[in-house]
C-alpha cells in the first residue's frame, strides 16, 4: 500500500511536470492556479508528517498549553490575511530573498537566501525523520537487518520526492501536494473516529475524565508565567508564517486578491485539521493516559488494525512528502535565482542554466537533509531551532518593506545582526531563568534597530516610507465608499417610514413573546439569590416583555400603527435581552449559564434584527460579560471540554446566522432593485404610451361614448401640452385646431423638446457626482453580485454636481463598468475612473462657402475615463475641446471587437450618451470615454433656442391674415396626409418633422414670400414625385434649409435621424452655386460607377426642385434683378444639369418656369 501511494505519487508528479522550459513557470508557474488548488497546497505545505507526530506528542504531554498554541496557526492565517492587499508590489518576485533584495540591495538577499536555504533544508529533515519513523512502526522494522530495509526505503522514498521536485517544478509539486492533501485529511478523522471508538467511551465520559486532569483545565494555563510562554510561542509561530515556502504561495496567487482568499480560506481548513489532530492526542488520552511520549506512536500501530495502519503511514508520508519537496523547490529557486543570479554580473545566466542548477539544488539540499537526520531526530527541538534562526533575522526586514519601508543596505545588515546578537543572549542568559522562546523579541530588536538606523544615520536617496500599491489604496477607497453608504443608510434608519418595515409578522412576535417569558421565568428561578432579590426580582421584566409581545400579536397587532411597532419591536429587542444576560452575569457564579444566555440571545438578536445593529449588540455585550466575570472574585468554569464544545458550537452557529442572514440581506437588496428597476421601466413604458404616436380617429359612426372618451383624452394630452410650448411662439385658434386634428404627431415633438424619443423621456435633476458614482457601483454589485473594483483617481477643481437623468446616467455607469470589466484581461485587478473638465462643441450652421468658418456654441463637460491597469495600453488623452461633429467622434467604432457581432453594452452606451448630448469614444477595447454636458437642459435650450433667418435676402414676419394662417396650416395637414402614399415614408416621423419647422420658422417668409415651412413641403413635394417617395431624401429636403436659414446645429440633425439624412443635408448645404454643383457632378461622373451615382444625383434634385420652387413663384421677390438672375442660369446650366442627370420631364418644367420667370408671367401652382 505504501510503495503503492509513493509511485502514484510518482507519476502524478512526473505528469505534470512536462514542458517546464521556463524558470518562472519552475519557480511560481503561471500564475493561473485556482484559488481551491493554492489552499490545499498550502495547508499541505504548513502540515507536515513532523508537525502531526509532533502535535498529537505535545497534545499528549502538556494538555492544553500545546492545544492553545496549535490553533494559533489558524488565527496567524487570519491575522495575516489583511496584510495580503499590501503584496501588489511583490507579486511578480519569485522567492522570499528576491523581494528583500529589491528594497534593500543585494547583501541582505544574499543572507535572506542563505538563512532560508538552511531553514528549509532542517524541514526537509524533519519530514524525512516523519517518513523514517512511519516506516519504522508501521513495518515493525527493530532488528539490524529490518534497520537496513528500513533506511533503504526512507532513501527511496525521498529519492522520490527528490525527483519530481527537480524536474517537475512548482506545478509538479502543487498537483502532488492537492493528491497528498486530500490523502491525509481523508485519513485524519477516521484515524481520530477510530480511537475514540477503541475507548469505548461516550463524549461525556470522555470529557469527564479529561476535566480531571490537572493539565487540561483552563486555569493550569492562566497562571502567569505559562501565559507569557504561550503568548511568546503564539507570537514566534505568526511570525514564522513569512518563510520561504509560504511566500512563495503567496506569488503563485494572481494577484493580491486571491491570496488574500487564500490565507482566509486557509485559516478555516487549518483549524479543522487542527481540531481533528487535537482529537486524536485526547482520545489517545483517555485510552492510555500513562504513555511516554516516544511510546505514543507505536501505541497507535499496535492496536491499529493492519489497513488502518498502512492508511496512518499513509497520511504521514503524504504530510512529510507534500511539505519535504516545496522546501526542496524553494531551496533550488534561491541558490539558482537569489545567490547565483544575484551575484553573476558580467555574464547573464539563461533559463536553461537556472534549471539546471535548481534540480541540481533539489537533489543537494535533499542529500544534506538526509544526513542531518542521523545528528539530530527531536522534533521540537528542530522546531526551535527553526524558529530562533529564522525569525530574528528575515521576519522584521520583510514586514516593514510590505508596510512601504525603503532602507538601505546598511540599514538591514544592522537589524540583521541585531537580530543575531539578541537571539544569542536570549538562548545564553534570559531563556534559562524565564522559560520563554526568545525569537520574538529578538525580531522586534532587528526592527526597531533597522528603524533607529534609518533615522539616526545619514541615509541615501529614495528611502522612507512609500505609499501602498493601487490594489491596495482601491481597497481602502472602496471600503471608505461602502462605509459612506452605510452611513447614510443609517442616518435614514430612524425615520418613520422606516421603521415601520420593521414591524415583524404576528407569528414573529408571537414567538419571540414565547421565548422571552419561558427564558425569562427559567433565569428568574436558577439565578434567584436572596442577598440580592432586587436584582433578582429585574430578571422579571423580560417575562412582563415576553406577555406584552404575545398580546399585542394576538390583540393590537391591526389596531397599533405599524411604526409604533417596529419601533418598540427594535429598541425593547435591542436592549432588553443585552441587559438581562448581564444581569445573569452579575447574579450567578457559574459561567455556564450566562454563555448558553449569550448564543441563544445572540441568535434572537441576530435573526430578528439588522445585522448592523444586532451584531454591534453581541459584540458589546460580549465584551461587558467578559469583564464582569473577570472582575468577579469568584468564578466556576465549566470544563475545558464543554467549554471548548460550547464556544465551537455557538460561535459557528452565531457565524452560519450572520452569514445566511447576509446572504438573505444581499438577495433582498437585488430582489428590490430589480423591481424597482422593473418598476422604472414600466413607468417608462407608460410614459411612451401616453406619447404614442397612435391616436384612434373617430369617424362619424362613432357613438357619443367613443367620441367621449377620445375628446377627453384629447383633452388631457393638450393640456399637457401646452405647458411645453414656448412662449416665444404665437399660439393661435388655428394652431389649437390643428393640434385636435393632428394631436399625436403634435405632443410627439412638443412635449419631448428633445432630438429623439430617448430625449422624451430624460428627466434632468441636479445629481451629486459622489453619490452618481455610488449608485453604480451599487447597480454593478446588484447586477453582478459583485464589485466592479473601481479605483476613482483625485482629480482637481471638479464640479460635484451635474445636471442629467439620474436613472439613466446610472444605467449609464454600470453598462461602462461592465464593458472595460468585460474587456480587462483579469478580472482581479481595479478599473480606474478618472474625471476632468473638457468642452463639447457643436456647430450653429455651415458656412455657404468652402472657406467660411462655422459658428459653433461650447458647453462645459464632464469626461469619464475608464481604463483597465494593463501597463501595455498607452492611457487616453483628453482634449480641451471635441466636436461633436466630427466623423472621428461621432460614430463609436471599436476596432477590437468583430464588426459581425453586435456590442448591446456599446450600443445603449451610446444611446444613453447621444441622448444626453453626449460624445462616447472607444480608443481601446479596454478604455472607454464618456463625455456628458454638464447641464444637459442648457444644451437642450441652446440647441431649439433658433433665431431670425440669417441669410440677406429674407424678410422680416410681416402681417399675415388669418386665412393665411389657416391655409399654410391645411397645406401642411394635406402634405402630411399624401405623403405616407409612398410606402418608404414614415408618417410620424413626417409629422415630427413637420412640427419641426412650424416650431423653427414659425411665420417668417423667403425672399420670395413664401412661409419658410410651406416653402419646404412644396421642394419635397417636387422631389417625392421626381425620386419616387424616396425616404431619406425627403427627410432631408425638409431638414436642409433648417440649417441654411436658422442657427440650428447640423449635429442636432446627426444626432436625430439617420445617418444617409445627414449626409443628404450635409451635401446639399455644402455644394450651394450651381458652379459647384456642376464640377461636383462631373467629378463623381468620372469617380464613381453608376451605382454609386444615386445618391450624389440626390443633391441634384433637391437643388433643381428648389430652383423649380422659387421660379414658379418668382411674383413674391421684391427685386426683379435676382429673378432675372436666377431665371438666366436656370435655363444655362439647370435645364442642361436636368437633361443629362435628371428626369425627361424636369428640364422641360424648368425651362418653361424660367421663361415664364423672365416675360414676367403669373407662375402656375404645381399640380
């Protein structure tokens, strides 16, 4: 069985060492471990085959001092588990020596790598007395000739774990350390199951005899002297967990992060294997009390039977092995990398080299342990001696770097030797007279003597002390940002309202009624004292509370408001039951009854409370009792077992109630924000309906009722609004009419006064950038269940608000979260936020000539960076001032991402950023920009805020009749009922825009008289019958002189509608003279194939349909030299444009509007 378990370990080892060709894969891997697999080797590597033999002796021997110092290494594995968020700097180290070099030069590496080579070789030969004593008792092996079988199977068995450490690497050796893990704490309990069935005891029997013996009870360790010594050894053990090995797991983590769950989760397992190892020395106990400490083990193997054993040697050859070849491993990386690689300067030593040297490394070292075994074979004294050699020397010099000291050389040789110096004259003269293990004090002598030489001694540039990495200060802030949260939640705790969700259920309050009167009444009789029967005679109040529970849940629950409830439910829980183990305290002598009091009361507090204040409440109430019964002059304990039974029960049930009810709290919060977020969108949605588009129209067989119900919701929707139109805009009886007549496609503009729909829906409010910024990361964890990890940097003279829709800018927050999160090459490491001022610029107009400049309007704006900490991606840098407007910007394209797959993260990204007259930039798929005004109603107002026609030959709103009025308003009613015949025209988006113009021209006329927006349907009409009903087109002819004669930006047309619209009006606004427009044609004529033509000729037409437009009405211009002007070229160059671009027909209608023109006949209307 054995020899079996040794080749399958074998060639475990052997199989995943394969392809090791890189120093650092040999030396930590790749850095890809799980989190699963780096705590079994762990826990592997920190339980050795020694430290079971050893632990299960000294439990036998000295009771409970040895059981308190051995769960100190659960408690080292927690203490040290912060410490972890401080490693970011080390990460990429290799070995323990490397990451001292790297602050303090290369002398303290060299000695670093030279105290740890020895330390870990004295390891290995403690875990090979571990295998040799297994096969020793396990075989039986006593005579001369067994001797000589026994010590060539030690041999072969560390020839085995020699090899597979020099080829295999730390991969080799971490998957051999989950096989040996699992192996050994499979083994353990059933080992410790099986002695105490061999008892034949019962737990209670078991923990009568135990409490009998003087060196199991509590009070033998509280006297002061063996209190000093456990403090001092509890102390030397949590300063023994920096070696080599342990480090070195701590690099293999990917970050930070994960070794900070590593110690975590290695502190819980390490107890549970220490409590199984505790067991077994006390059941071994109570079995044999009388034993030897070298008689314990073969003990266990002569009454063991025979597959039990072989699983015992087993176990110790998988703890001995598992920690025998990470020690091999470290050795071989610090004399190839830290002593051989520090020293070599001209030459530079390869890979290849390094590997060469560490297996040779692996099989020295290996060797020397072997022969230290025939020197010296106590187990605890190598303990010691590993101890004091160590720890005086490395500990000190590494946890001040990890708390950002720089020093030099000088300055670590000095705490080094110091440490030397004091641990020698604590061995010679202190140790002897005080009995106390000196290696702690001695490293606080190579601290504090570091430290003096720094600040005593002249030092060189770039020491001190340096700041915390950023994985570590993101942490701090993150915490500082959840504990702001938590505040304000707290400061809204006491309000009415919400008290009043703490009301608990009749049955809650029925039952917690119960509980208070039974353990009200059963406290009253046992710790009833006559001396001190007014105190006795408080126990009653908590039964009086208990009845008043039971008849307000039976009596008044309905009738009593439901904030009176809550709020005496959570004060009288809070109080009553914290003051009433208190006075159990006070009252009783015996602590039994008072700690049964605090896990029950504990457990009622915790369930039906918030975790926040309920938990606050144990802890403060632990904390009295404790005093108290120290205070006391007389106290009875109760048995260390029942004691430590007592504690281990309540203290996991107290911790599995706060988990579940964290848990429980973390799926509330999610459950509510996903229905308020539900709740959100349905508001939405209602609010989309009442903006429908979609009105039913009543015929005239409609009953009374029908017209009823669609006069009142006719009514209702023009009430609302009016409240959205200008007052600067005449409201008239015609105007009222036509909305009645055409109400949807009215209210669908007027009352968004907004570029598109996402705008009729955006609430602006001024919002806090602090509390914005919450509320995302609060949106992410709901979304994720998890942070995002966000690092914010500080930036300077930054508003702290903004004005915007706070629903959308958080959806806002967590789609970009989510989308740099999404591309991080790993998820374990921060995102930064970063925040600056910059402008956002859009064009008023463009200019009618190629070298004009356009006027622009500027607004202030905020930018948020997100970007990833990948070193490789250079960071973005923000400019003072972005044009919306440009092709660069406008359209977010990400090049890393397939242009086949759709991005619905950057898509409504976009949309909620466009909606906000934003700009969204993707430099990389890593980084992301959101640039977003900072009062977005100022960039709304500026952009519809459009004033008088600016071109020179328009006229000023001269009187216009009433009949006019109504005229110009049926035109557009007629032009809006005619034109969806085409089946490429959408009806409300005419309607939209159509509203559009009434809103920017209002009643202003053409230099040819003519109403701007009637002027505009009569050129569409033109070229939905020359381009048949082509859409964009269109839509574009309706928009274009927008941009001409008024200061409405051509981003709001961007912004607004289709892309090939804004590129129609784009290319119409620019090619303006019919010279230009002539070169433009002939040029794309030779460019371009004919299907690429079309939309070019586009511009021809609305040109040509302009001209035709205005000759046919050419009577209204004032000045006959420009209708001359405009009638001579029309015939020049639009009637031969016409006959070779456009349709037969059009030259004809242009030559006969022109001539017409120039005789000074009456134009005709077209028909």
């Amino acid at each position: 069985m054995v020899m079996a378990f040794l080749l399958l370990t074998l060639v475990v080892g052997l199989y995943y060492s394969r392809k090791v060709t890189a120093f650092r894969e040999y030396a930590i891997g790749n850095k890809d471990f799980a989190t699963a697999t780096l705590v079994a080797t762990m826990l592997a590597t920190s339980f050795g085959g020694g430290g079971l033999l050893r632990s299960v002796e000294q439990t036998y021997a000295q009771g409970l001092f040895w059981i308190l110092w051995g769960f100190s290494a659960s408690v080292g594995f927690w203490i040290l588990t912060p410490l972890m968020l401080r490693m970011g700097p080390f990460m990429q180290h290799f070995s323990l020596a490397e990451s001292i070099g790297s602050i303090y030069g290369r002398l303290p590496r060299f000695v670093t790598a030279l105290v740890s080579i020895i330390q870990e070789t004295i390891i290995v030969a403690i875990q090979i007395i571990a295998i040799s004593m297994a096969i020793e008792i396990c075989m039986n092996l006593s005579s001369s000739n067994n001797m000589m079988i026994q010590t060539s199977i030690t041999v072969i068995a560390t020839l085995i774990l020699i090899l597979y450490s020099m080829f295999g690497g730390i991969r080799s050796v971490t998957f051999t350390d989950v096989l040996q893990f699992i192996t050994f704490t499979a083994v353990i309990p059933l080992v410790a199951w099986f002695i105490f069935r061999a008892t034949n005891q019962s737990m209670v029997e078991v923990t009568s005899i135990l409490h009998k013996e003087p060196k199991f009870q509590l009070g033998n360790c509280l006297h002061m002297d063996k209190l000093l010594g456990i403090v001092a050894l509890f102390l030397t053990n949590l300063a023994s967990f920096i070696q080599p090995t342990t480090v070195q797991r701590i690099y293999m983590a990917s970050s930070p992060i994960q070794a900070r769950k590593l110690f975590l989760y290695s502190g819980i397992f390490s107890m549970v294997i220490d409590g199984f190892m505790t067991l077994i020395a006390l059941f071994l106990f109570v079995k044999a009390p009388t034993l030897a400490k070298d008689q314990i083990w073969p003990y266990v193997f002569e009454n063991t039977p025979v597959i039990l054993k072989g699983f015992i040697a087993i176990s110790l050859l998988a703890m001995a092995m598992s920690t025998a070849d990470s020690s091999l491993n470290a050795c071989a990386v610090m004399i190839s990398h830290d002593i051989v690689g520090g020293v070599q300067v001209k030459r530079v030593i390869t890979d290849k080299h390094k590997l060469v040297l560490a297996r040779l490394t692996v099989l020295i070292v290996g060797i020397c342990a072997m022969l230290l075994v025939f020197r010296e074979r106590d187990l605890l004294e190598l303990l010691k001696f590993i101890f004091d050699f160590s720890v005086p020397i490395v500990t000190a010099p590494f946890f001040l770097a990890i708390y950002g000291f720089r020093g030099s050389s000088r300055t670590a040789l000095i705490g080094m030797l110091t440490g030397v110096l004091a641990i020698l004259v604590w061995k010679q003269w202190v140790e002897p007279r005080i009995n106390i293990d000196g290696a702690f004090p001695s490293m606080l002598a190579n601290g504090l003597a570091m430290l003096a030489a720094h600040y005593l001694l002249p030092q060189p540039a770039g020491t001190g002390w340096v700041p915390p990495d950023k994985i570590y200060q993101q942490r701090q802030q993150e915490r500082a940002r959840i504990k702001r949260r938590n505040k304000q939640e707290r400061q809204n705790f006491f309000l009415k309202a919400q008290l009043a969700k703490f009301k608990p259920s009749r049955t809650g309050l029925l039952l917690s009624g119960i509980y208070l009167l039974v353990i009200g009444v059963a406290t009253f009789g046992y710790c009833y004292d006559y001396s001190q029967s007014l105190y006795s005679y408080s126990l009653l109040l908590l039964p009086c509370m208990g009845l008043l529970y039971m008849g307000c849940s039976v009596y008044g629950y309905q009738t009593i408001p439901d904030g009176a409830i809550g709020k005496y439910w959570f004060f009288s829980l809070l109080t009553s039951l914290p003051m009433h183990l208190l006075l159990n305290c006070c009252l009783t002598d015996e602590l039994l009854v008072p700690l049964v009091l605090f896990f029950t009361h504990g457990t009622v507090l915790l369930w039906a409370l918030p975790l926040y204040w309920s938990l606050r409440g144990v802890l403060v109430t632990m904390g009295t009792m404790m005093v108290i019964c120290f205070c006391k002059s007389t106290i009875l304990w109760p048995s260390p077992i029942i004691l430590f039974s007592l504690l281990v029960a309540g203290l996991c049930l107290l911790i599995w109630i706060v988990y579940v009810k964290q848990q429980n709290r973390i799926q509330q919060e999610r459950v509510a924000y996903f229905l308020q977020k539900q709740a959100t969108q349905e508001a939405y949605e209602l609010k989309k309906l009442a903006y429908s588009e979609e009105l039913p129209t009543a015929s005239p067989q409609n009953t009374l009722a029908q017209e009823g119900t669609i006069l009142e919701k006719a009514i209702q929707n023009v009430t609302q609004s009016i409240a959205f139109v200008n007052s600067t805009i005449p409201f008239l009886k015609e105007d009222f009419q036509s909305i009645i007549d055409k109400f949807a496609e009215w209210a669908y503009y007027l009352k968004q006064r907004a570029k598109r729909q996402d705008q009729l829906l955006l609430q602006p409010s001024i919002i806090l950038l602090e509390a914005l910024i919450d509320a995302g990361e609060v949106a992410y964890q709901k979304e994720k269940g998890y942070l995002p990890g966000l690092w914010i940097e500080e930036s300077v003279n930054i508003p702290t608000t903004m004005l915007g829709d706070r629903e959308q800018l958080v959806q806002l927050l967590f789609l970009a979260f989510s989308y740099v999160r999404q591309s991080s090459v790993s998820f374990r490491f921060p995102i930064t936020l970063q925040l600056q001022l910059t402008q956002l610029r859009y064009k008023k107009r463009e200019p009618l000539e190629a070298d004009g400049d356009p006027a622009c309007i500027t607004f202030p704006a905020l930018a948020l960076v997100l970007h990833t900490e990948n070193k490789q991606i250079p960071l973005p840098t923000l400019q003072a001032v972005y044009d919306v407007e440009s092709p660069a910007t406008t359209q977010p394209v990400d090049p890393f991402v397939s242009p086949q797959k759709v991005n619905l993260h950057k898509e409504n990204l976009a949309s909620i950023v466009h909606a906000h007259y934003g700009l969204l930039l993707l430099p990389h798929a890593e980084q992301l920009i959101c640039l977003l005004p900072l009062d977005v109603s100022q960039v709304r107002e500026e952009m519809l805020a459009l004033s008088l026609p600016r071109e020179a030959g328009t006229q000023e709103e001269a009187s216009i009749t009433p009949h006019e009025k109504t005229a110009s308003l049926a035109r557009l009613s007629s032009f809006h009922d005619w034109i969806p015949s085409f089946e490429s025209i959408d009806p409300f988006l005419i309607a939209e825009i159509l509203l559009l113009l009434r809103r920017c021209y209002g009643f202003k006329r053409h230099a040819s008289g003519q109403l701007f927006y009637v002027r505009a349907v009569g050129i569409a009409e033109w070229v939905a019958a020359w381009t048949d009903g082509h859409a964009k087109l269109v839509y574009a002819t309706l928009l274009y002189d927008l941009v001409r004669y008024t200061r409405l930006p051509l981003s709001y047309i961007k912004a607004n509608y289709h892309l090939i619209v804004y590129c129609f009006v784009e290319n119409t606004i620019a090619i303006d003279s019919r010279k230009r427009l002539e070169e433009s044609l002939l040029a794309i004529t030779n460019r371009l194939k004919e299907s690429l033509q079309k939309e070019y000729f586009s511009v021809l037409y609305v040109k040509l349909a302009e001209r035709l437009y205005d000759l046919k009405h050419a009577s209204g211009y004032k000045d006959p030299t420009i209708v001359q002007a405009m009638a001579k070229e029309s015939l020049t160059i639009d009637v031969e444009l016409a006959q070779r671009y456009g349709e037969p027909g059009m030259a004809i209608l242009l030559k006969q509007a022109a001539e017409e023109a120039l005789a000074g006949a009456k134009p005709t209307e077209p028909i």
